[in-house]
C-alpha cells in the first residue's frame, strides 16, 4: 500500500478565540449552497491550536443546515491530537494541510481557511487556491482571509472551482473611525497591493472619503451612515452584492473584478 503524501503547507502560528470568525461564520451561514447541497460537508482548515472555533462553525451553520458536518483539518499533528479529545456529533478533527483531506475523500460544500495564507508569501496564494478549490463540490465555496485578533475587522476572498468570485469587508460599526482600518486585515492576495494604481486601494480611499461624507448621519447611528455609504459606492458603479439586511451587518461584498490585482 501507498504512503500518503505529506500534508500540503507548513505549520502557522495557530492563534485562535472564542467568537474570533463569528462574522465569516455568519456568512458561510448564507452561502446558497450550503442550502441546497445533498452533502453538507464544510472544511475547516487551519484551526490553530485548539478545537474553539471549529465547534463553533459547527454550532452556527447547524442552524442553517442541521445535518451540516465539519471536518477540521490540521497540519500540526499535536493539534489533531489535542483537538480530537474535543470531537462531537457533527465535527471530527483529521490532519492535513492545503490538499484539504476528508473522510472517504468526499469533497466539501464549504472550506474555510482564515487567518492561515496571512503567514504565507503572495506567491504562494495562487497554488494554495488551485490546490483547495480543486477539492470542492461543483458548486462548493472557498472562503479565504483574515481577520484581527478580537474578530472585529475581517475580509475574505470567496472562491468556487473556477476561481475568485467575491470579495468581502466585514466591520464592527459601533467602534468604526475609518472603513480602511480594514487594510491591516486585507487577505494576502491583496493587503500588498494597497498602493495607488491598485484597485483596492480606490476601494478604500473611497470608502473613507465616503464615510466623512456620510458623517452627518452619525446621529442615527453608525449603521445608517454605513448603509449610506454603501449604497453611494453602488450608485457610482462599483458592483456591490447583496442589500441592506447584509450592509447593516457592517458587510461590503463585490466582485472580485472590483478589487482583483493588476497585472
């Protein structure tokens, strides 16, 4: 019998916490094809150094799906052992890296991998993506990106087989300065392109400038201004998603033509 081969990827960091990815769970929580999909397997790969925020994808999707399955996937051996103890009905623990294993190799409704390329090169985003999106059902999404230590600012790239197709802010309005402050916390396929001549980078100097504009509407609140300026970035033409029952999550999602890097 075949060795398997090594898992793909090398060890990370692994900080994790309590609610950490709570505004990507939501997200994922809405994904169409976590609806519709006849296997609700959902990947969570890179977990860090314990079980929390697996057990809580989990508990956050069951709501949508309640047959929902999450696999966590892990390339550090003591974590799959450490995380293993924690195992319940509906989540298991397997260890791997990029080329995303799974029981009986079926393959994933849904991966999510945050806060794992951050540590990795620009270069290596692409192979890493090709590398996980080939493990997707047909209709199957990667949700890759970042997010600050207390989950309060994230982005994510979401991508099918075929490539990138969206690309997500995430924001806690209520302590807002500046929509930018998401440039610390842009996923590694963009947070080096934020220079001129980018085009996140007029993305955020738009969001700023908007969101000085809007400034009045602070006395009705932070979601009312960012609801605003949402809907002005969609009245200049930037193709934005969704509608205000998203935007007053203090979510932004366009098409990843609107932000993908220059050649």
């Amino acid at each position: 019998m075949p060795r398997p081969s090594a898992p793909q990827g090398r060890i990370t960091r692994g900080t994790t916490g309590v609610n950490r990815l709570r505004r990507v769970d939501r997200w994922i929580a809405a994904l169409p094809v976590l609806r519709s999909t006849a296997d609700p397997l959902v990947v969570d790969l890179g977990y860090g150094a314990s079980a929390t925020t697996t057990l809580e994808l989990r508990d956050r999707l069951a709501a949508t799906r309640p047959d929902v399955q999450v696999v966590g996937v892990e390339i550090d051996p003591e974590r799959v052992r450490i995380a293993t103890a924690a195992a319940r009905d509906g989540v298991t623990f397997q260890l791997g890296g990029f080329e995303t294993p799974t029981p009986g190799s079926r393959r994933p409704a849904v991966i999510r991998a945050l806060n794992v390329l951050r540590q990795y090169d620009e270069s290596e985003v692409a192979a890493a993506w090709a590398t996980m999106t080939a493990r997707l059902q047909p209709d199957g999404v990667l949700v890759e990106g970042t997010c600050n230590e207390v989950g309060r600012v994230a982005s994510w790239v979401a991508l099918g087989p075929s490539g990138p197709l969206t690309f997500t802010i995430s924001l806690r309005l209520a302590s807002l300065e500046h929509p930018s402050i998401v440039a610390e916390r842009l996923p590694k396929a963009l947070i080096h392109r934020n220079v001129p001549g980018e085009r996140i980078h007029e993305l955020l100097v738009e969001l700023d400038r908007l969101w000085a504009v809007h400034a009045p509407l602070a006395v009705y609140g932070p979601t009312q201004r960012w609801i605003a300026v949402v809907d002005a970035l969609r009245t200049a033409g930037w193709p934005v998603r969704d509608g205000r029952t998203r935007w007053r999550l203090g979510e932004l999602t366009l098409d990843w033509a609107a932000v993908a890097p220059a050649l």
